[in-house]
C-alpha cells in the first residue's frame, strides 16, 4: 500500500467519525493555541520592556561614589576624565537629587529636585516645550534658575506657567528658565513629576559641596562594557575601596530582564506543553478504539495481502493526521488570541515563526509517537483471530 492511499483512508476514517474526529482534536487545538499565545504574549512583553528601556539610554552608566573624608571624586575631575576618554564617552553630567517642598502661591507640593549639569538635556535626549535648558553659566553663578516638568505646571500654576514666572523651592526663590515636553501624561512620580536646576545650586540645598552620583552616556551601547571597565580603573584608583562605588548600566538591566522574561516564557510554555501531552494520550486512547472497533477490517485486509508495515501505516498516518490537523487549527487560533490579547493589554504581541514551527513539529510528532502503540496493536493481529471478531 503507498503513502498516498494510507492518506486516503486515513480522510475517509476522520470524515466518517466527524464527532469522534473533532473531540480528539479539541486537546491538541486547545494545546498548540496555548503554547502560541503565552508565548507571542512573552514574547511581546519582552519587547516593550526592551522598548522602555532603550527609550531610558541603553549607553547610559550609572555611578555612584559614597564620599569619604580622605577620599573624594571630584567634580572637575570627571569631567576630565570624560573628555580624555572621547572615544568611549559622550558626555557626563552629575545629579544631585532630594526632595522637596516647591510652592506658588497658596498651591504646594513635595517633589523630587534634581541638580543637574549643562549636558543632561542631550545626553538623555529630552526636549523641551518652551524656554531653554540649564547653561554652564547658571552653575557656575548658581544662577537660581529651574527647568521644571508638565505636572509641575498643572499643579502649581494650574497649567499655565511662562517663561520668567517664579515659584519657591524649599523657601529659595527659583525662576522658570524652561518647561520639559509632556512625555508621561503629565502623572505624578512619572518623567513630567521633575524639576532641574543647576547642580551647584543643588548641592547648597542639600548643605554639602559633595556629589556622589553621576550619569555617563557611553558613545553607543556597544562601548558600555569598555565605559564600565574604564571607570572602574579609575575609582579605584581614587577610593582604593571597591565597596564605596558602583557602577551599573541600564544594558546589565537588560540582560537580567532577558534572562527573566526567557525563564517565564520557557515554564509558561512548559504548563501549556502539558495539555499537548494530555491531547497526545487522547489521540492514543481514541485509536486504540478504534483498532478494537475496526478489528475484522484488519483481518479481511491481512488475508487480502495486506502487510504488516501496511497496517501499521495505516493508523500511524491517521493518529498523525487528527493530531495535525488539530494543530494547524490551534496555530490559526494561537495567532488570532496572540493578536487579540496583545491588543487588549496595550502591547505588541504576535506570535514568533520559532513557536509555530515548534507547535506545528510537536504536534505532528505527538500524533506519530501515540499513534505508534495502536497502529502496533492493529498490524501484530493475528488475519484468522480477526475475522472470527464479530
């Protein structure tokens, strides 16, 4: 017997119990959508996570330094250090940040205050709705002016601040010198909740002339690794102490969120993978019946010529083909609940060619693997044991 007519009555056996057919299928389509979908949607979270930290700088370092008596990284400094290491870093800006109470009139509030320097803007790509951003004249003067956010500006000056208008930071009077483009829906604890002011004037706030952290902006992300190693050499070589600095960049941040969201995806695919197993246990279950079921076919068949590989041809193809089937229908599914759901929780979800591909492979192989028993059963009956089979 060929492949093709095993195919053909393999159609005929599946066409002639539709019902039967249907609900065998049902565990494998209900499988194969499953591994699809927690996968796309995995696999679409792991892209927006991507996506919120690229839109964070992925050659940002960030450094902290815990000041000591003996032991201080200077501001100046670093920014030496910067512009002698060009060719790995794009510019550097200090951050001193507290929180405080920032006042207009009768309307106040507690925000976090940021010291920042002249580069900040650029180097986390920023931009401005109005004004213009902290120069290196305003640190060196400490020149009270402030860059403050679109929540500010709702809440303290009922969404109309102009450039020139004032407002109190913790008691100082400050002067508006620029106001951030909205990027957050203007929410509070979000990128509009800020206020930036020169970095001098930041330190005198918080009472000392020490500032302990620093963002650096490598030139691309591809020399973070070699910013990270350079900046090591050289707080060390300040501090002599490694437990007094560190250095972290949003490029590890990554990596780590990478392994994480791969680790879910593997067990969240795993718990699906298990209904796949159920399914393959079905398909078995229903063709042992059927072997039972069709017994005196097999004997008229054996003592027709047929062959024992024949036999077993038969009902492997037919087990593989119920299995596939049902499959392709779970991936159709899969793909549309990928969609869907991706849709409804506000990401891009779709799912990935490697988990059709391994949906599709392991179906059809879930259908040959236990279909294998059954169709053994049939071909080893004995021709004059299955014709006396009433």
């Amino acid at each position: 017997m060929s492949i093709l007519q095993a195919f053909k009555l393999a159609g005929k056996s599946i066409v002639g119990s539709k019902m039967r057919s249907f609900l065998t299928m049902l565990g494998m389509i209900i499988g194969v959508a499953s591994v699809i979908t927690l996968i796309g949607l995995m696999e679409g979270v792991t892209n927006y996570v991507i996506s919120t930290f690229s839109d964070m700088g992925t050659n940002m370092i960030s450094v902290t330094v815990t000041n000591t008596d003996t032991r201080k990284v200077d501001v100046d400094a670093v920014y030496e250090f910067t512009e002698e290491n060009s060719d790995i870093f794009l510019g550097v800006t200090p951050k001193v940040s507290s929180r405080y109470t920032v006042k207009n009139g009768t309307e106040s509030l507690t925000t976090s205050v940021t010291g920042v320097g002249e580069d900040y803007l650029e180097l986390n790509s920023l931009e401005l709705s109005a004004g213009r951003f902290i120069q290196y004249a305003d640190i060196k003067n400490r020149y009270n002016g402030a860059v403050i956010g679109s929540y500010i500006v709702e809440e303290l000056f009922d969404g109309n601040a102009a450039l020139g208008d004032t407002f109190k930071i913790n008691g100082q009077v400050y002067t508006i010198i620029g106001i951030q483009k909205e990027e957050a829906d203007s929410e509070a604890n979000s990128t509009d909740d800020v206020v930036y002011i020169p970095y001098s004037n930041a330190t005198r706030l918080a009472g000392s002339n020490d500032i302990g952290s620093y963002s650096f902006a490598a030139i691309d992300s591809e020399t973070v690794e070699a910013g990270e190693e350079v900046l090591d050499n050289y707080l060390y070589g300040i501090m002599k102490n490694e437990d007094l600095y560190t250095i972290s960049s949003m490029t590890q941040l990554l990596e780590t969120v990478n392994t994480m969201t791969g680790m879910l995806s593997a067990i969240l695919g795993g718990i699906a993978g298990i209904s796949l197993l159920v399914a393959g246990i079905g398909i078995m279950n229903i063709m042992l019946v059927s072997v039972v079921e069709r017994t005196k076919e097999i004997g008229i068949r054996k003592s027709l010529g047929a062959k024992k590989r024949d036999i077993m041809w038969q009902f492997v193809i037919e087990a593989a083909a119920i299995s596939t089937i049902g499959g392709v229908i779970g991936i159709i599914i899969g793909y549309i609940a990928t969609r869907t759901l991706g849709s409804a929780f506000g990401i891009e979800a779709a799912p990935t060619l490697n988990s059709i591909l391994l949906a599709f492979g392991v179906s059809a192989g879930i259908g040959i693997g236990f279909g294998y028993m059954p169709a053994s059963k049939a071909a080893s009956l004995n021709p004059i044991d299955a014709l006396r089979t009433e």
